[in-house]
C-alpha cells in the first residue's frame, strides 16, 4: 500500500486527511489549552451547535468573534448539529423532548424553558458560529432499532438535509460569499444496520449534493465492537472523491479499521474521557498496542513511561508512577498530562498509517 494524503481546503486554511478531531463540546477540549492542542498535533477540532447555544448562548459567541475569537482556536472548526445529542438525552428520558418531521423538541430537566431545533435553525447557528465545516441536522438511531424506525429516520434524515441544504444557500447566498471560501456542508448517512436504508439515504444525499458525509447512528454494538460491515458498506456508497467523517469513533483499533476502509476524519471524544478515567493507550517495540489502567498499584513504583514509542510531552518527561501519584491525590495537572498523551497516541497513530499504511499497528 502506497501513502495516502489528501486535503481539504477550508475557509480558516488546509486540513490534510486523514486526521483525528477531539471534542470541543462547549468550546474546550478539557483540561488542554490551545499550544497543547497544536504539540498534540490536533489540526481540527468539533464543536456542538446544540450545546453552545445553551451555554453560554449565541449572542455571547457571536460578541466574541465566533467560535475562533471566542476558543482562540485558528484552526479548523467542525459544528455538530446537535441532533445525536439532542437524540441521546430524549433517549434516556422521554419526558425531556420528542422527534418530529418539523425537528427536535427539547425541554431541559428541572426547566419549562423548550428548546426547538429545526434544520433551518441547526445551520443558521452553525453559521453564525462561523464553522468551517458544517453538518446537517439528522435524527440518529441505535442499530437494534427495528426496521420501522430506521426507516422513520431515514425518511426525516434525507428530508431535513434537504432543508438543510436550501437554508445553507440561502444565507450563503445572503451573505454573497463564493464556494471558494464558504464553510462546507456535510451530510449524514443513517440507516441502523440495514443495508438497504442506507443505500436508499446515500443516494438520496448524493443525488442533492454536498461536501462531503459522514456516518450517522452509534458505531457499536451492545457488546461494544465495531460495527465493521455496516461501517465498510456504508463508505463504499460514497464516492472516494468525497471526504467522509467517522462519527463517534476513537478506540485506537476502531479508528485504524475506519483507516483502511477509506474514511478520513474521527470525531470522538473517547481518548480525552480515557484519559480522563485513568485509561491510557500505550504501544510496545514489536508494534502492538493496548492500554494501562494508572490507577493500577503495579504502577506505583515503575520509572518507565506510558509509551515506549511516544513522542508526547508527558512521556518525554514523567514516569508511570509518577502519573499514578497525580492521579491518586486528583491533581488536575494529572487530567492535562493523561490527554496530552491520548491524543498524541492517536494522532501519531493516523500519522504512521498515513505514512506506512501497512506497517501500522494492528493489535490491540
């Protein structure tokens, strides 16, 4: 396999794919600062459209520059629409809000203040945000859905990106800005796990035009594996030409099969909670890699690094047992050291694929 590079041209600059994007939710990857980002090799992150226009709200966002003036962030930007979280919540708790064919209903717990988020609405906010990338509001579903379900969100999914796309060329051309230097508009691709869903919701997407797409629904199964074949089948009915994003997907063995299946940018925010846990990836001198837990007491008195092979600030310099300390007495210089590392390993990861597609890590 020869190298593969590719890039995507962005109103704020370049962003060379594949790539790894952390979760920004609320405008900050927790416990890291901008120049962390940046050592880290993170050359986009994601920000939720849905979150921020709670808190803190967009006439603050908008005072403040958008979402680059507000985050100090002067790299690319991509804007969740909100709807898998939206979906999540009223998921877990049905008197929080409800899905239409108009958009998503959400009432906060303990509040009787409604959120109505249309497609219209998700796009107007994302640029206002001034994102770089922009993705359609859809309706996220759980692959154990049945058949009628998925084919409801199917249905909504390939109608609210179609609103979606109107609204978007609409305010574009309001704002008379050229294609050369708008934000891009993806779409998502839904369908659970049933392969004619989601053909007939690619074709639908392809056939309106867009940017480029990305894979909607959760990525795993109740035992918690990838849903490989579904994931592979579905970045087969996208042209490559397209650059498509892997929603929710950051276990280091998941995002290197989404790799060779084609599929250039991650967006999760598994490595910073990992870290966060305590869960730290590592990899050895014969190329595989797994994780270590540094609240394990076997870590107590080794002098050794979380990586042999890592390159990241905090390998450079601290010991495991020195970590565990950290983390033992809740320091919050632990939270920074522990994600400055995950996101380095990942990033290093798509770097090395990039370079030696089949020379790459393969266990886990």
């Amino acid at each position: 396999m020869t190298s593969r590079k590719r890039v995507l041209n962005l109103p704020c600059g370049q962003l060379s794919l594949p790539t790894f994007m952390p979760d920004a939710t609320f405008g900050v990857v927790r416990s890291l600062d901008v120049n962390d980002l940046i050592n880290c090799g993170v050359q986009a992150v994601v920000m939720n459209a849905f979150h921020l226009m709670q808190r803190p709200g967009s006439t603050v966002i908008r005072a403040l520059g958008g979402l680059h003036g507000f985050s100090g962030w002067t790299r690319p930007i991509v804007t969740d629409s909100g709807g898998f979280q939206a979906y999540s919540l009223i998921r877990q708790n049905p008197k929080l809000g409800s899905i239409t064919d108009k958009g998503i209903i959400f009432r906060r717990e303990r509040s009787s203040h409604k959120i109505i988020l249309t497609p219209e609405k998700s796009i107007q906010l994302q640029l206002g945000y001034d994102a770089d990338v922009l993705i359609c509001l859809d309706e996220c579903t759980h692959v154990n859905d049945p058949y009628e379900v998925q084919q409801k969100s199917v249905e909504r999914t390939i109608s609210w990106a179609k609103r979606c796309k109107a609204e978007y060329e609409r305010r574009a051309k309001q704002r008379r800005k050229p294609r050369g230097v708008r934000p891009l508009l993806f779409a998502v691709v839904q369908g659970g796990g049933c392969p004619e869903l989601r053909k007939e919701c690619a074709e639908a997407l392809l056939e309106m035009g867009f940017d480029g797409f990305a894979y909607g629904g959760y990525p795993l199964d109740e035992e918690g594996r990838l849903l490989s074949e579904t994931i592979k089948f579905t970045r087969e009915l996208v042209p490559k030409g397209f650059p498509m994003i892997a929603l929710g997907i950051g276990h280091p063995s998941n995002v290197l099969e989404c790799l060779r299946t084609g599929y250039d940018l991650f967006d999760s925010s598994l490595p910073t909670r990992d870290a966060r846990q305590g869960r730290l990836y590592r990899s050895d001198a014969h190329n595989t890699y797994g994780h270590i837990y540094i609240q394990d007491k076997k870590c107590i008195k080794r002098k050794e690094h979380i990586s042999p092979n890592c390159d990241c600030l905090t390998c450079s310099r601290y010991s495991l047992g020195y970590l565990h300390h950290l983390f033992r007495i809740r320091d919050t210089s632990y939270l920074r050291l522990a994600t400055i590392h995950n996101l380095r390993f990942i990033t290093s990861l798509i770097e090395d694929f990039t370079r030696h597609p089949s020379e790459t890590q393969r266990n886990t």
